[in-house]
C-alpha cells in the first residue's frame, strides 16, 4: 500500500442554461484549487446525464488515474 493518495471527482456544470458539461477534476490540496483531468466535447440536456457520462469516463480512465504516480511524487520504493 502506498501513502499517495488524489482526491479525484466528476463536476457538472451548466454555463449556458440547459447545456451541462462534466469535468473530471483533481484538488490540488487545497479547497479552490482544482486541476481539470478531462472535459466533455459537447453538452448533454440534463446534469444526469452529464453526470453518467462523466463517471463512465472516470471509469475508463480508472487504471492512468490510479496507477502509479509520476517519479517526483512516489515513495521511495526502496
């Protein structure tokens, strides 16, 4: 078990008004700070399915996601 840990979510938003969009976002360890993973191509009409669509999309992405992170941030395997 390692101790890295990401903090990793799907956010819907509706910047125009009955177009919503997801995002896969990572906190970068602080409460406004956000680093977007991935974006929708196009708008979905509600956030359900926005929201779907974002998760099957984290799931896809699942093993890059959790897989091992860069050098930098690793522990020392050692």
């Amino acid at each position: 078990m390692t101790d890295y840990f990401r903090s990793v979510s799907v956010r819907v938003t509706e910047p125009v008004r009955g177009r919503f969009y997801w995002a896969i976002v990572e906190n970068l360890g602080v409460a406004t700070k956000f680093n977007e993973l991935a974006t929708a191509a196009a708008h979905f009409d509600t956030w359900e399915a926005a929201r779907q669509a974002g998760v099957a999309e984290l799931r896809r992405r699942e093993p890059e996601l959790w897989g091992t992170p860069s050098a930098s941030r690793a522990p020392d395997a050692g």
